[in-house]
C-alpha cells in the first residue's frame, strides 16, 4: 500500500475547464453540521458573472452572503427518539428557506453530515438516525441524492477545516501554512503539512496529498474521544475504573457539584466533586491531570507527538475555552500559549481554584487542553496558538469547503487542480474590499 493516498474531491460528471459553453448565475448550498454538542445550517450564495468557462473567468466565482443557524443539543443525543432527531434537523434546514429563493430549491444541493457524535454510536444506532434524516428531507423540494445524508469521516472534516483557515487566512501557497487543530464534543481533528523528510514519521493512513494549488502531502487524524464531553466522560470512567457505572465521584469535578446529573451524548449520568479542603491550587491540578494524562495517552493510539506542527490555528472549543476564561477579547479572534493557558488555571481566578456550578468543568477543561496540547501533540509551551471564531466576519468551518466543492461540480469537472485555490480565495473579495 502506497505511504500517501489521494485525498478525494468530489467535483464529478460535469463539463470541462475549457468547455466553450457559456455559465453565469446564482448559486445556493445548504449543508447542515449535526455535531456532537449542536447542529447548524450554513447557507451560502454564490455568483459567477457571464463569461466563457476558462481558468481566467471562473476566478471570477464570489461568495455573496451566509446564513448561519445553530441549536442544540446534538443529533447524537437523539439516540433514542430518531424522529424527533430528524425532525430537529428539519427545524434548521426550514431556517434556510427564506435564504434560498423558493424557484432555486430544486437547484440547491442539500448536504447533511454527522460528525464524531454519531460515529460513536453503535453502527445500527447511528444508521437509523441517518435513514429518518433521509426520510424526513425527501420531500423540501431541495436537491438531494443517495449521498446527500451521511457521516463525515474524522479525515475529511479535518482535512475540509485546514484548508478552510489557510484559505481564509491566505496562507495556503505558503511552504509552512498553517496547521489546524479543531476540538468538537466526541472529537478533535490535527491537520498539518509534511514535508518530505517527515512523511516516514507517521503511519500511511494519516498521509494524504492535497491535489490543490501544488500537491501538498498532509497529516491528517481525527482522534475519537478527545472531544471535550468524550473527554470528560471517558476522564471519570477512567478514574473510577468502570465503564459501566453511571455514578461518578471525581477529583477533577468542582466539589459544588453533588450527584450532579449531566447527559453525555444521550446518556444520563451522576456527578459528585471531590473536596479541595487542604489542597493548594497546584495539587488540585496535579491530582486531577494523572487521570486527564492516562486518558490522552489511552485516545493517541500509536501517534504520541506530532512533530510537524508549525503555525498553529486553533478552532471549536479551544477557541470557545479561550473565549470563555477572558484568555482574549471578547467574541474577537486572539491568541495563547500553553504556558499562558497553564498559569491561568492554577491562578487565583482559574478554574482550579474557584468554584463555579455553571461551568463546572473550568478546572477539569483547563487540565485536558494543556495536557493535550503540550504531552498529547507535543507542542512547545511557548508557540504561539492562533485561535479563530470568524475571519473577515466569516465562520470558519469544514462547511466551507463542502460547498464550494458542489459549486465547483456544478460548474466544471476534472477541472486544473492547481486554479482550485483560486475559485476559493474568492469567498474573501468581497468581504475584504
């Protein structure tokens, strides 16, 4: 088997680059994100100007507006009641009908995926949650076929969020772009460059090349587990010793929390914080982060650091974490170190010295993502992590890609990878003139 696989675009069965014919138009996609913690609708509208199909006209390919919808909880918490699951996803593809023009809906492609939530349920589980999503979106009068339903792969959504922020961020022609980490609920995602005399430091199932721009060879791993709520449930499984029991007393729970009852991916579970009295801020963190330790070593797999990680971009919870503790301005994008993340947890104010009932997990998330960060993918505790929400007030998110390559599909096929960069820097022109 080769070391590299190709990573698989799906602009498929249309025209040629270079076809003679004239395109022109308005383009609409849906793609709905049914995460582990919340679902979203993303709604995009594109345009192209009448021009003939050639590598000088479809650059001309603008992003023109988003609508961007999201609940919760995730679709994953539905295991038990699917039609109620797909009827919460129905509620926020509705959202996008006063986006999309009602004489453009049969034009619209319709993309559901699931992400790391469902890809944790038993497969039966999982599937008659997906076949009630099909059944219910059968008849909006959007276009759809037998693929518009499915789970996204840890991979492609990893691989979908690099290309993402390099494309937003304009770093993706660069010879170090930069390297995307993403921490959902069930999953995080590590996505970074290798350059030639790296490749052989990982296993081939995680290399892939980006036949985009130039073939760029890239790591890309979704690590099930380490998530933030996968996280803190598989921590308290792990401390108590059995995977089984849905009563858990922690030490890394805030102690204001007695038989606390928490749902973690459909299942109810009961919580009791272990009592700080006599412990100073650093045994608080240090009694905690032996458990958080055994846990990240239990969800690496073979992979124990990764040493091609270089101009770090940081998005999900890492970014919401930040955001939360006051670690960067308000809602505005920043940046950290793990130092900076480490010092304020076992500060007066961080999470493991102060008692909060509504953010329980301030002690307990500060430990994960530093250990992590720093033992897990063996980042320096001094580089610096670039931490994004939005970028020219637009959302980064593996949709983006999705789209844009259904856009492309309607517009040409097999086209010349090396101007696909170019159709997609064209999402930021307008927002940045």
């Amino acid at each position: 088997m080769s070391i590299v696989k190709l990573f698989p675009f799906i602009l498929v069965g249309i025209t040629s680059i270079n076809s003679p014919h004239l395109y022109s138009g308005t383009y609409y996609v849906v793609v709905i994100d049914a995460g582990s913690t919340g679902s979203r609708v993303h709604a995009y509208k594109f345009s192209l100007p009448r021009s003939r199909l050639k590598r000088d006209s479809v650059r001309k390919l603008r992003f023109e507006d988003e609508l961007y919808v999201a609940r919760k909880p995730g679709l994953s918490s539905y295991a038990s009641n699917p039609k109620k699951g797909a009827e919460s996803i129905i509620e926020l593809i509705q959202k996008a009908d006063s986006f999309v023009p009602k004489h453009m809906r049969a034009k619209t492609p319709l993309i559901v995926r699931a992400t790391a939530g469902l890809r944790a349920l038993p497969e039966a589980v999982s599937a008659n949650l997906l076949m009630q999503i099909r059944v219910a979106i059968a008849n909006l009068g959007y276009k759809i076929n037998d693929n518009s339903v499915n789970i996204l792969q840890g991979k492609d959504e990893g691989i979908n969020m690099w290309y993402t922020v390099n494309l937003l961020t304009d770093t993706l022609e660069q010879t170090n772009p930069m390297s995307s980490l993403e921490m959902g609920g069930a999953s995080a995602q590590v996505t970074f460059v290798l350059h030639p005399g790296e490749i052989s430091n990982y296993l081939s199932k995680d290399v892939y090349v980006r036949p985009a721009v130039t073939n760029r060879t890239l790591f890309s791993r979704s690590y099930l587990g380490q998530g933030i709520s996968a996280a803190r449930l598989g921590t308290l499984q792990l401390e108590a010793g059995n995977i089984k029991t849905k009563k858990f007393i922690s030490v890394c729970a805030d102690p204001v929390l007695t038989k606390f009852e928490e749902n973690f991916f459909g299942e109810k579970v009961e919580i009791s914080g272990v009592s700080r009295e006599g412990y100073s801020i650093k045994e608080v963190y240090l009694r905690c982060r032996k458990f958080v330790t055994a846990y990240i070593k239990a969800t690496m797999g073979n992979v124990l650091q990764l040493k091609g990680l270089r101009k770090i971009a940081a998005m999900g919870y890492y970014y919401q974490f930040a955001n939360d503790e006051g670690l960067i301005p308000r809602d505005k994008n920043g940046h950290v170190t793990i130092q900076n993340l480490l010092a304020h947890a076992v500060s007066p104010t961080g999470g493991c010295a102060t008692h909060d009932k509504q953010n329980p997990w301030r002690c307990f998330d500060a430990i994960f993502i530093v250990t992590l960060l720093q033992y897990g993918y063996g980042i320096d505790k001094n580089s610096i992590i670039h931490l994004y929400d939005t970028i020219d007030n637009y959302n980064v998110e593996w949709t983006l890609g999705v789209a844009y390559n259904y856009v492309m599909a309607e517009i040409t096929t097999n086209p010349d990878l090396i101007h696909v960069h170019h159709y997609l820097r064209k999402i930021l022109s307008k927002m940045r003139k």
